[in-house]
C-alpha cells in the first residue's frame, strides 16, 4: 500500500516498511528529492500535514520531512483501511507544496 503511495501523489519521495512498520519522506520535488522540511527543521506544509492527521484520528510522528507509521499490530483491516483514507487527504496538503 504505501508503495503505491508514490505513484499517486508527488509529494511522496520514498517509501520503506517491514510489516506493519513503514515511513515515508515526503519532498517537495520527487526528481531532485528536495526535502519538505529542512534537516533539524520543520515546514508551514509539515505542520499542516499533522495536524489534518491529528483533526482525523490518526496519530503520526513526524520527524523534519518524513513520517513514521506505527499503527498497533491489533489493527484489523478497516481500520487501516481508514487510516490510509485519511493519509490520502493529508498528503493532498504536502502535494500542493510539490514543484
């Protein structure tokens, strides 16, 4: 699923899990891999992200431009399913930063 992530939204520069684990870099160009965030730093469209994430009930670590998934390993399917719903929306915020 998050693999598919990066075909979908420009925003999306890597993707990288192990089980349920995953994180994501989020860039502002995904040729040249600029990040979102600045190293050691955040970003108006970061700040944006989370907080649509946190409004929507799923809380997320961000650290500078990428995001950590950590869901409980009891999620059922659905619930993950809607979890990926409303990352969908929240990457429609940093897709909006992207060049």
């Amino acid at each position: 699923m998050l693999a598919e992530l990066q075909d979908r939204h420009p925003s999306v520069g890597t993707v990288r899990s192990i089980g349920l684990f995953g994180v994501i870099e989020l860039v502002r160009n995904q040729k040249t891999k600029t990040p979102m965030a600045p190293f050691g730093g955040n970003s108006p469209e970061m700040v944006a992200f989370k907080k649509y994430m946190l409004e929507h009930g799923i809380f997320l670590y961000t650290h500078w431009h990428t995001v950590l998934l950590i869901p409980p390993l009891i999620i059922t399917t659905e619930q993950l399913e809607e979890a990926f719903n409303v990352l969908e929306g929240g990457l429609a915020i940093t897709d909006a930063a992207t060049k």
